[in-house]
C-alpha cells in the first residue's frame, strides 16, 4: 500500500490555513472600505453595488470558514490515523485529503462577480 509522511501532509495543511486565515483579513479590509465609500456616496446606484459588495463579502467569508473547518477536520482524522499506523498514511487517507485539497479551488467564477 503506498504511503506518504505525515509532515508533508501537515505542511501542506498549515499551508492552506494560513492562505485562507490571509483571505479573510483581506475581506475584513475590504469591508472597512466598503464602508467607507457606503458613507460618502448616497446614490441610490452606489448602495445598490455596495449591498451586492457585501453580500459577495459575506459568501466568501462562509465559503473560507468552511474550508477550514473541513482541512482542521482532515487534521484531526490524519492524527487519529498516524497513531495507528506509525507516521504515515494510507492510500485511502490520501484520497480525502485530495478531495480535501481540490476544495480549496474555485468552484465558480459567477461567485467572484
């Protein structure tokens, strides 16, 4: 059965946690600005894109809590396995992680609009 080191795993992990811990720093400054111009601008048509703003804001920041969740998850599966099979995976671990992994892509682009 092919096997790979947990370290590798983890750090691929850690990895992603981090991106994703950037991306929702980057949407809370992006909110503050959104703010910002909601306050200087009461044209019916600026509030408008400002609410459509918000609420991609507000899927984004689900859709990164989300993935998250799902990679400390993983985490916590591959620790339960390492103590079972001495610092390595099995093949059907690395399967989920995989799928794991490949969630953290894009899934649409019609959500960034």
């Amino acid at each position: 059965m092919k096997q790979i080191n947990i370290k590798q795993i983890n750090d691929l992990h850690n990895d992603a946690l981090r991106g994703l811990e950037f991306y929702k720093q980057e949407l809370t400054i992006l909110q503050e600005r959104l703010e910002e111009i909601a306050a200087d601008n009461t044209d019916v048509e600026v509030l408008e894109k400002v609410d459509h703003f918000q609420n991609q804001f507000i899927i984004h920041q689900r859709y990164i809590d989300d993935l998250m969740h799902d990679i400390r998850k993983n985490l916590k599966h591959i620790e339960e396995e390492v103590v079972t099979t001495s610092g390595f995976l099995v093949k059907v671990t690395l399967l989920k992680m995989s799928i794991c992994m490949s969630s953290l892509l894009p899934r649409k682009k019609s959500s960034m609009n």
